[in-house]
C-alpha cells in the first residue's frame, strides 16, 4: 500500500515508522522541512515539505494513487480540510484524521471521516482509571463512544450460555477468559466457574450491564 501522512510530528513519524516497518510505502508531508529530523536517516519514504491541503503539495506526495491518507497534523482545521480533500477529491478510500474538539470529530464521523478525537480519548482514559465504578475498562475505541469491560458475573450465570446473559443485558460478550487464555465464545458457550467476561458496551449501557451481569438471572437462586 501506499499511504500518505499528513504532519510529522511524534504521531506521524511513529506511524510512519511502523507502517514503513511493515512493507508500506509511505509518503510524509509537513510544512516544517525540521520536522523529518523525527524520520531519522534509517526512514527511505517520502518526504515533502509543504502545506497538506495544498492539491500540489499532495500530488507530490503521491495522493492520486495512495490507498490511505492519514491527517495528524496539530491543528484541527488542517486536518480536516487535507482529509475531506484526499476523500473528495482524490478517492482515497481509506481516510483518517486527528481532531482535538470531540464535536467536530462528531460532525467528520457523520461525513463518513473517521477521527481519533485525542483529548476527549486520552481525558476518559484517565478518568476510568482515576474513578473506577465496579468494572474494568479495557479497551475504548477513539471517539470514545464503544468500549469493552471486564463485568463481575454472578455465580448463578454459571452454566448458562453466553446468549442469555447477552439477552438479559442488552450487550454482547465480546471475548472470556478461561484458564488464562483468550477465548472467542458462541452464542451456546457455557459460562465456567472462573471466567472473565468482557462485554461491548456504550457508557450509556454500562450500569445497566453491570447490574443484570452482577445479579442471579431470573429464575435463577
């Protein structure tokens, strides 16, 4: 593939670092030629120095046959103004942009852009661990509206399958633990004295998971 990086700052030249490292051919753009000294002389991408929502800037770069396109420049306008130009314009099917004002990133998501809105994500991180409220967070996607918990599970769900705890709650079992590794269950796996239960949830569905997850199921003792 080749993929195209808006911003070489500590986000964009790590990513081209491990995209690079990957067998990707990868084009940089930033309009601070000093800012490829983050690069190092071990990087043999591209490198462009220029404005990223320059069309010319871009073709230089290689945008008219990239597969991907990555904004992470420091300024929100920026971003969004290289990624809606590399969607709408060039075709590039996949799009990404770092946006730090949760609402704009809400409005680019609804466009079709994904974003990684990185203030809202990285201020929820540190709550969660700051605050916990009788689940384990494990994981949060970047816009911070799905993450997967680890709920506590009443012993009467003991030797009842997945699906009806997933019926009860609301949620889906997104992965278990049992004996140490990492398990995929079906709908019809058996829930073993021991597992742990990691559940998708919204923060909206996330009291209401823990409380049906932490009680007998009905009919249950």
């Amino acid at each position: 593939m080749h993929i195209v990086i808006m911003g070489c700052g500590r986000v964009g030249s790590t990513l081209a670092h491990t995209l690079e490292a990957r067998g990707h051919a990868v084009a940089v753009v930033d309009q601070d030629a000093d800012a490829f000294r983050r690069l190092g002389s071990e990087f043999t991408g591209l490198t462009v120095t220029g404005i990223g929502f320059d069309r010319d800037v871009l073709i230089t770069a290689g945008i008219e046959h990239a597969d991907a396109f990555a904004a992470v420049s420091s300024g929100d306008n920026s971003n969004i103004i290289s990624a809606r130009l590399a969607r709408e314009t060039f075709g590039v099917a996949r799009v990404v942009a770092r946006i730090y004002d949760p609402k704009r990133a809400e409005v680019y998501e609804r466009l079709g852009i994904p974003t990684v809105a990185t203030v809202r994500w990285t201020a929820d991180r540190i709550f969660r661990q700051l605050v916990p409220d009788g689940h384990q967070e494990v994981w949060r996607d970047p816009t911070s509206v799905v993450a997967i918990v680890e709920v506590p599970v009443h012993p009467g769900w003991i030797s009842r399958p997945v699906r009806a705890l997933e019926e009860a709650s609301g949620a889906r079992v997104a992965y278990l633990m049992r004996f140490g590794l990492g398990t995929l269950p079906t709908p019809s796996t058996l829930i073993q004295d021991g597992d742990q239960i990691f559940m998708l949830v919204t923060d909206e569905m996330t009291a209401g998971v823990t409380k049906v997850a932490g009680a007998p199921p009905e009919g249950g003792h």
